[in-house]
C-alpha cells in the first residue's frame, strides 16, 4: 500500500482519540479552560453519563466574538506564544487541542460574552464542520454545549461503560477538582438530580464537606504548606481512625493540575506506615507547589502525569510534611495497653506466638472451649422479614446445636460455624465423613450429587489449629493445611450467591440505622447497583446528597455491623467495588466482598468442633480448592514429602 497523506477530518479524529477518551475527558478539558479562565464558579450538566450531552457553565473572563471560530482551530490557544513558554507551563492548558478535539466527534455549542463587552457571541461546530457566527445576549462568562460524543466514531462509542459507570468518572474527576480547588464553586447535575455542590469558600474543610460530607470533613487534619519553600505542599488528610480499603481517596496537584503519579501516592502511604493497618489508605488532598521550570507538564496526551527535575526531594517534602501532622495528631499511649487513650484499636493486639492450638482451654457452655477473653453467651440471630414485590425472606440458618461456639475477636467479629450436632466424637480423632450431614453455604439446600461433577476433598482427620490461622488436619495422603478465613470466605461466597440466585434475600435490620456519606463516584454506583445490593440484604435509602442511610446489612454481616459498625462495613464494601466491572463480573465480586468481610479472621482461636465443621462446609462447596480471589485454601504435604524430609527414602 503506497504511503499517502491522511485527510484533515481523518487526522482529527485520530486527534482526538489522543485527548478525548471518554466524556470524562470532555468535562475535564473544558472545566481546565474554565478554571485558565479565572471563574470562581462553575457548573456542569451531563445526560446519559455524558454520551447524550455536557454542559459546563462558568463565569470567568469570555471568549471575544471575533475569536470564538479561531478557537476552533488546531494548536490555536491565548496561553503559549513561543517554544520557551513550554519550559514553564503556568496554566492547565497551553496545547490548544481541546476543542478541536472535541468539535472533531462530537457536536459543540460555544456561547460566550467577554467581561465588559456590550453582548457575547454564539458559534456551532457540527463533527468537526464550522458553523455560523451569530450575536447572542448571555451573561458574562462562557456556556459550552457538547451533544451526540463519538456518533460519528462507532468504534469509539461502543466501548464505552455504562451510562453510571461514564457518570462516576465524571463526579471522581470533578470531585477531585473541587478539592484541588476550594475557592471555586462547583456544581454537577445528572440526568436533572445533583450530584456535587461545593460553595467556593476557600476552605478546606468546606470542600471536603461537599464532595464527601460533613462526617469525614470533620475528621481531617489540614496541611498548611510553607511559603517561604520553592518546593511546598498543603492541602488536608484524614486522621488515622478515617482509612479506606483502596486508593481512590487520595488525590494529587502540581501547581493546581490534577495528576496522578503512584510515586507520590506511595510517598502519602508511606507516610501513615505504622498508623495504619495493612492494606489500609488514607483519605488525603495533597496539593504540591514547585517552581514552574521544574516540572513537565507536557509528558501526557492528557496531561494526567507530569516529569520533576527532582523527584526526590519533591517526593521527601510530601512525606515529611503528612508524617508530621501525623505525629503531632498522635494521642498519648496508655503504658502496657498496647493502644492509645481514645483511639479506634489502630494498634492491633499481636497474635500470640505459638505452634500448633489442640484446644483443651476454658469450656464455654454447652461444653465448648471458650476463646481467651470469653464470648457472648447467645449469638444475635436475624428475624424474619416479608419482603416486597414477592421477593421471599428466609433466616439465616440457626445452629442445630445450642448454644453453639462462637468466635470472638479483637474486631468486634463473632462467627458461628457449628451447625451440626454435638453429638458423636469430639476429640477430632473420627473422620469427617462419620459427622453428621447438613445442608452447607453454596448447596442452596440440595442433595450432594451435583449434577456437574467436580473434584472434592478427601475425608481430613482434625488435628489442631496452627497459629491460630491454619487448621491442621491428616487425610488418606499426608497432612493438609487449611486457611481458616480462605476457607470460610469460599463457603460463605457460595452460600451468599445461592441465595441471590434463588431470589431470597437474608438480611439483618439493625436496631439503630446509620448514616454514611460517600464519594461522588461511589453514590453513583449504589444508584446502578441498587437492585443488586437490596437483594444481598442491603437495606439503604437516600439521605441527600451523598449521603445514604443503612437500616439492614446481608444476614453474614450481621455480627460485624453491630455497634455502629454498619456504615464502616458499608463502605469498606463499596470501595471495593468501585473499581470497575459491571454485569455478572460486579455481583461475583460484590459476593466476594461480603464472604470476606464476614469470614473467620487470622488469628482467631476455633475449637475442634468448629475446624470439623468447617472443613465438612468446605467439602460440599463447588469450588473448594480456592477463596473467591483465587488464593488455595487447603495445601497438602504428601506423606512421599514428609519420608523425604526425614530421609526415610
């Protein structure tokens, strides 16, 4: 094929694609102009997550009449004169690619008046084609309207998310400007229902409190940057008893650009080491100063990522300057407590140290070893409830022996995993399959042959608990280790997915409904998924803004969420599955996230009783060899391994 110049239109939407990925792109280029622009407020509309049509609305400086088509065209910007202005970019925009890039596939109607002028001017670009020029009488400022995005690029249209998954990106990004920003007014409406609202006060702590409420505004520290530094950073972070389960919450500036760059974010993290537990983030606004020749800001066709001269040190500014507000915050400990006065159990109590558990310690009643620091004497059993539009409700199975162990730990978390009789052996020397049957999490009640075949554990001998972690078992072939928490989270996934098939929901209504206020993005995700989450045993309604109230947790959860825990479980559950997915994919790992919530913990003590009856679930579900994210539960030494480790052969 002989080598040929492409077309102008070709070309531009080849453009395009570079800039303009999604209508997140869109609404983030245009509110970047308006912000160049000098406006205090701006306003966004979107309809179909964006793909039907965006509006943004602000009142900064206008675009002349005589300049609105040259606007239009490529590489045409007011920010940038000559090559040297690149060395120290001051604005978000300078390429002078974003409206082309935009009119190119999408149809764009720009109204704007020039502060002072008598009237403004309307122009219309329909996919990439100039229109008209036109006097229009509108307020000072600029209205930009984008309608019909990538109708004229199929390719491009069809991979797009759904219209609440486009939405969420759309609140995040914006959310994230708002913090960046606190002394402009944001607004975002979706679909005629608002959606963010900050009031452009300059505060912080204001800020936070429109995009994610007053509840996690008034548990942040503010960050107060030195002025007199070239390198400086301010902003706000959360104290260490506000964490999260991922990092959606951290949010990074360089000279008032949104970036992201997983070297700061792990500067923020680094930072917490030693208040937060593992796998736990923090909330935090970072917004980071540098002297504009020391960054480049032109490294990224979406300019999301930026280059330092020096890293490092920019790197060690955010790290000591989070670290210290953080040890300045830090409550006084309490000598030999092992925690601070009035903290949240931050400080974990460490997991005795020991070998190989076989239980033989204090009995509970009913003759069940009782876990150092004693138990409940009575589980909280959820109720029956009727639920609507003939959706049936069902209990979550009492245990056929009562009272049955249950597992008490530092966390507030007790499971009860015997559910089969007392009766029989006891001492763990009968073989599993000796015990008596019982419908298990994941069988939905049905009789053992499973229509499809599938492989299933040998009958295991319970010998003990290994650091309170690892049930130890003996089987036909060796030793076999079992994850307790991996091996709970599989019976309870599939138990939690039965019943969401067969259209059942278990739920437990708690005494006290809680309040809990969420990103911009995830809100949005509770609206798409709403049905979803109902039907697992969620049990929430709207409370303005982002803000939810939880009157019911799915039944598994019920232990955890008591005492308040609610809101936090909540949370911790969504963010989890904020990350994407949609369809089948979503629900999978909406189940996965409540069996491991709810699962037996590392470090919790079980009886033999309890191992047994584990395993004995373990070995009716359908998948028994891995958790819900793919880690093993069992792991076998074979007796060939053990004669070879003891040079029997």
């Amino acid at each position: 094929m002989p080598i040929h110049v492409l077309s102008d239109e070709l070309s531009s939407r080849i453009a395009a694609g570079e800039v303009i990925e999604r209508p997140a792109s869109v609404v983030k280029e245009l509110v970047e102009n308006s912000l160049d622009a000098g406006s205090t407020r701006v306003a966004v509309e979107v309809a179909g997550g964006g793909a039907r049509s965006i509006t943004v609305v602000d009142n900064g400086q206008g675009i002349p009449a005589g300049q609105l088509a040259i606007a239009f065209e490529r590489f045409a910007t007011s920010k940038i004169d000559e090559s040297s202005d690149l060395i120290a970019i001051g604005t978000l925009g300078f390429r002078g690619e974003a409206l082309p890039s935009i009119a190119s596939v999408a149809s764009v109607e720009v109204t704007s008046k020039e502060a002072g002028a008598d009237a403004g001017a309307r122009y219309l670009v329909d996919f990439g084609k100039p229109g008209s020029l036109e006097a229009a009488g509108v307020p000072e400022g600029t209205r930009i309207v984008v309608s019909g995005l990538f109708k004229n690029v199929p390719a491009r249209l069809k991979f797009l998310g759904s219209a609440g998954r486009e939405l969420s990106r759309i609140q995040t990004m914006l959310a994230s400007l708002a913090l960046i920003h606190p002394e402009v007014a944001f607004s975002l409406n979706a679909d005629g229902r608002d959606r963010l609202r900050t009031t452009g006060s300059g505060n912080m702590i204001d800020a936070v409190s429109g995009v994610y409420g007053q509840k996690i505004a008034g548990q942040m520290l503010l960050l107060e940057a030195d002025e007199s530094a070239a390198f400086s950073v301010d902003g706000i972070v959360s104290s260490p008893s506000l964490n999260r389960s991922n990092r959606t919450y951290l949010t990074l500036s360089v000279n008032g650009r949104w970036i992201q760059s997983r070297r700061l974010s792990y500067a923020i993290e680094q930072a917490y080491h030693g208040f937060l537990p593992e796998r736990r983030f923090p909330i935090a606004v970072a917004r980071i100063r540098t002297p504009l020749d020391d960054v480049d800001a032109n490294v990224h066709p979406a300019k999301a990522e930026v280059r330092f001269l020096r890293e490092d040190l920019v790197y060690s500014v955010v790290q000591r300057a989070i670290r210290g507000v953080l040890t300045a915050y830090a409550p006084v400990h309490e000598l030999g407590s092992g925690r601070a006065r009035g903290s949240t159990g931050l400080l974990r109590t460490p997991i005795s140290a020991g070998g190989l558990h076989v239980p033989g310690g204090p009995r509970g009643p009913g003759g069940y070893e009782r876990p150092p620091g004693g138990r409940p004497e009575q589980g909280e059993r959820t109720t029956s409830t009727p639920g609507a539009s003939g959706v049936g409700y069902s209990q979550w199975p009492e245990p056929l022996s009562s009272p049955g162990p249950e597992i008490a730990s530092s966390s507030g978390l007790a499971v009860d995993l015997v559910s089969g009789p007392a009766s029989g052996p006891t001492s763990g020397q009968a073989p599993l399959s000796e015990t008596q049957d019982q419908d298990t999490p994941g069988s939905g009640g049905s009789s053992s042959s499973a229509a499809t075949p599938r492989e299933t554990l040998p009958v295991l001998r319970v010998i003990g608990q290994a650091h309170e972690t690892y049930i130890v078992a003996e089987g036909p072939d060796g030793v076999y280790l079992i994850d307790q928490h991996a091996a709970h989270e599989r019976v309870t996934f599939e138990r939690v997915k039965a019943r969401f098939d067969e259209n059942v929901i278990e739920s437990q209504p708690l005494l006290e409904p809680v309040s809990v206020d969420l990103a911009p993005g995830v809100m949005t995700i509770v609206h798409e998924h709403l049905e979803e989450l109902n039907r697992v045993g969620w049990g929430v309604e709207e409370f303005g803004g982002n803000s939810l109230i939880v009157r019911s947790v799915p039944a598994p959860l019920a232990v955890r969420a008591s005492g308040g825990g609610a809101g936090n479980v909540f949370v911790t559950v969504l963010d989890e599955l904020s990350e994407g997915g949609s369809g089948e994919s979503w629900r999978e790992r909406m189940f996965a996230s409540i069996a491991c919530h709810s699962s037996v913990r590392a470090g919790q003590t079980l009886s033999i009783d309890e191992c047994k009856d584990l395993i004995r679930q373990l070995e009716k579900a359908d998948q028994p060899n891995t958790c819900p994210h793919g880690r093993p539960t069992i792991v076998q030494l074979t007796v060939s391994d053990l004669e070879r480790e003891f040079k029997r052969r």
